[in-house]
C-alpha cells in the first residue's frame, strides 16, 4: 500500500535513528517514517575489537525493533529510488512512499568487487575485513594463527567510513605479536594510496611513534588492485613520485582489506547526488543544495568531514534544528552550524588509544582538557566500556 508521511528517513542506522528520535522528541505529533530492511542494528565501532579479539560480534548488535522511535513507522523494506522532484521514494516491494520532509541516510556501500579476487577469497586465505559483521570474526581467527611471515592492511583510494579503522586494526594485531612474542618474525606492511600517514599533523606525530615502535612498514602511494587468494599474493599499484605507475605482488599471510567505497547504487543514480556521487548538502545546515525539503547525513552526505559515528552524533541535533525551522518558517541556518567535528579513536594497542577529534580545517576540536594527541589507557576503556553504552543509551534515544 502507497504512504504518505511529513517525514521519510530513508536508512535506520546510527543516523537515521538518531534523527528520528530527536524529532519525535522535540515534536510528538510529527508522522514520521524510517525505510529500512534490515531486523538488527549494529554498533560498528566494536567491529575493530572484534578483530582483536576484545569483543564478539553479539556485543556489536541489537534488534532494530528495540531502536524504532515509539510512534514511528517502521517499512521494513529497502529503497530502491528516489525522485526528488516528485517527493517520492519507491522501494523494494514496487510501493511508492511520498514525504513533505526526507532524510537520506542510508550509509556507504562497501565495493567488494573493485579488488579483483577478492570477493572469491574474502574470509579464506588469510584474507580478512572488519568492514563487515558477518567478516570481522576471521580477522581474529587469521591474528590468533600468525606465528611468522607477513601481514598486509590496506587503505582505498576513496572515502571510507572510520578513516582510523584500516590502522587501527594493524596496531591491535602488531601489539598482539608482541604480547606473544613473535612481533620479530612478522613482517607489518601497510599500504595507503595516500601521501601522508594521518590528515591532522598533531595524530600524526604519535602515529609515527607507534608505527616505528612496532617496526611497521608503512607504504604510501601504494595502492591494493587485485588478491590472489589461493597463491597468497597481493597486488599493488605503486606511484613513484613523478606519477609513473607500476604494479608489485606482495606474498601474505595475513591480508586486512579495507575495500573501495561509495554511496549506495541507488543513491547514485538518483538527481540527488554531486559529481562525485555523494548526496549533495550544505556542510553547515545538511540542507540539499536544489531541493530544500531534502536533507542528509551520516556516511552517504557530501560533507568533506571524516565519516563517523561520532561525526553523527553532532549532525544529528544540527539537522534536525534546520528542518524543523525550515517546516516552520521556510529558513535555514539561524541556529547552530556544524563546523565537521568528527572523532577516530585511534586504537594503538590492547591498552592504548589517541583520541584524534578535529573539524573541518583538520584542526584539533578536543572534548577533554588534557593533551588529546597522547596514547591513553583512559581513552581505551573509553571506547570499551563508556561509548557503546552512550550509543546505545543516549544517542539513539536522542538523549547524547
Ligand atoms: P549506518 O550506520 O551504516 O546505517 C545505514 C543504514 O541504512 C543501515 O541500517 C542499512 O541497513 C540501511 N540501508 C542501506 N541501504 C538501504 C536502502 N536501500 N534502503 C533503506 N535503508 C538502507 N565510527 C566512530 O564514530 N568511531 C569508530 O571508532 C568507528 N569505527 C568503525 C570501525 C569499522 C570497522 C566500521 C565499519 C565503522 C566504524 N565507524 C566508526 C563508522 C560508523 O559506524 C559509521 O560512520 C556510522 O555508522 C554512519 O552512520 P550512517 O547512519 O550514515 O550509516
């Protein structure tokens, strides 16, 4: 059955629940509507530990149902495309929902098949990703087995939701090796298509520490291309400092891939997107640059901050003001602007954590009044312990 809604949220993950309960809570009467397909909700953040064997991957989930705002619409379905000059979305099932308001939310879709191989051999062959919940347990499995050899972790070329995250993971593993005894006998290359180790210069100092502690290699201007699972080699496209490309294989025996990512194909496809194919905002208001009843957030918004969570988590209360003073007075922006903030725990090791927060300028924004770029065993037990019960407790509730 066709539906009309004054709001439609398409994606029920950490933004688009976030923005929902917000709404509900500053007004109750609001008949809003979240899309979303999927019965459980993740906390993504654990999925590092869970790689390091901290957690499982039943600490990172609960069910959606639990997360619906009361007196929200759940359509369990997926969208499947949006035509924004007729203010309707059309989903899964062939039904058509049209909306007064819509928030796009649906995420960042995770592009397996741009590394050839590696859909074939992902999960086999010492071939692991925590990109993935149904992935992140053999990450565990693959560290728990490495005695000797080589591990490789790798960074795409595109926008990644948890820039941290492709490191994060090789800190956990190399202090691992450490612990028991066989950080010496494993050769740790990282592989980043970039130029520099981290975005914000002050990070970047502590991160050069804890790579030469460990004895890490880290590669820029390399770049993962294709994995040959069964031989264990992985393929890497090297660009000398004149632009020439080359191509070198590397054997393994571990290989974490972090792969290429987008927004969602339907996204894409749709007249919402800028040229580079994310939906097309304000960077302050998260109001659509040509359709004003459209807003967005989270990993699939145009906003050049780093993708996060905790970049959520400040958008959220900002959006939600935007549109309900646009519903009210057909304006934005008279309240509150979002500056990019974004934070990446930076995990070093079992007992030690950077808490990297900056904005938009790739300057430090820290919450804390101590010295923020430093490794902290408090800032560790912070993730651990205080952050997933201020997601689950606070955030999605529109209370943090
Ligand atoms: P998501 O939370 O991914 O939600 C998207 C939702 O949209 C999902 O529920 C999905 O089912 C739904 N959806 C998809 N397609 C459709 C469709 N067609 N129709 C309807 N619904 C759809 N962030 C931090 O702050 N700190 C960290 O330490 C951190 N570490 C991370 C480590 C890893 C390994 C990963 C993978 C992520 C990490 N993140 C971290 C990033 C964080 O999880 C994301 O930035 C955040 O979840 C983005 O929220 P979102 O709502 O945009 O997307």
């Amino acid at each position: 059955m066709n539906s009309r809604h004054n709001i439609v949220i398409i994606g029920g993950g950490t933004a688009g629940i976030t923005v929902a309960a917000r709404l509900k809570k500053a007004r109750k009467s609001l008949d809003i509507a979240i899309i979303e397909p999927s019965d459980t909700h993740y906390y993504q953040p654990l999925w590092t530990l869970v790689g390091g064997g901290i957690n499982t991957i039943a600490d990172t989930v609960r069910p959606m149902a639990d997360f619906i705002p009361a007196g929200v619409t759940w359509i369990q379905d997926r969208a499947s495309a949006i035509d924004a000059d007729r203010s309707a979305v059309t989903l899964g099932s062939g039904r058509t929902i049209t909306y007064d308001y819509l928030v796009v939310a649906p995420g960042i879709q995770i592009n397996w098949h741009l590394i050839d191989g590696l859909a074939e051999t992902i999960g086999r062959n010492g071939v692991c990703s925590n990109y993935g919940a149904d992935k992140a347990p053999y990450t565990w499995e693959v560290l728990q087995g490495l005695k000797k050899g080589r591990a490789i972790f790798t960074q795409p070329a595109t926008p990644i939701k948890c820039g941290g995250a492709p490191q994060k993971i090789m800190y956990l593993a190399a202090d691992y090796l450490r612990k028991h005894g066989h950080l010496d006998n494993v050769d740790i290359q990282f592989m980043s298509p970039g130029t520099v180790v981290f975005g914000v210069p002050e990070f970047q100092e502590t991160l050069y520490k804890v790579i030469e502690r460990y004895g890490i290699t880290f590669n820029l201007q390399h770049e993962l291309v294709a994995v040959k699972g069964d031989e264990k080699v992985a393929v890497i496209r090297v660009t000398d400092p004149e632009g020439k490309q080359t191509t070198k294989e590397f054997s393994f025996d571990m290989l974490h891939v972090v792969p290429p990512q987008s927004a969602p194909d339907f996204i894409r496809e749709s007249t919402l997107v800028n040229p580079e194919g994310w939906v097309d905002v304000q960077k302050h208001t998260f109001q659509h640059n040509r359709y004003p009843t459209v807003f967005s957030l989270g990993d699939v918004s145009s906003t050049p901050n780093a993708k996060t969570g905790a970049a959520v988590r400040k958008q959220a209360p900002i959006l939600v003001a935007n549109l309900l003073e646009h519903m009210d007075k057909g304006t934005v922006g008279a309240g509150e602007s979002y500056n990019g903030y974004s934070s990446c725990p930076l995990v070093t090791g079992y007992n030690s954590l950077v808490l990297a927060e900056f904005d938009y300028d790739n300057r430090p924004d820290p919450s804390f009044p101590f010295d923020t770029t430093k490794e902290r065993w408090s800032m560790m037990m912070m993730k651990r312990f205080l952050l997933p019960v201020l997601y689950w407790k606070g955030m999605l509730r529109g209370r943090a």
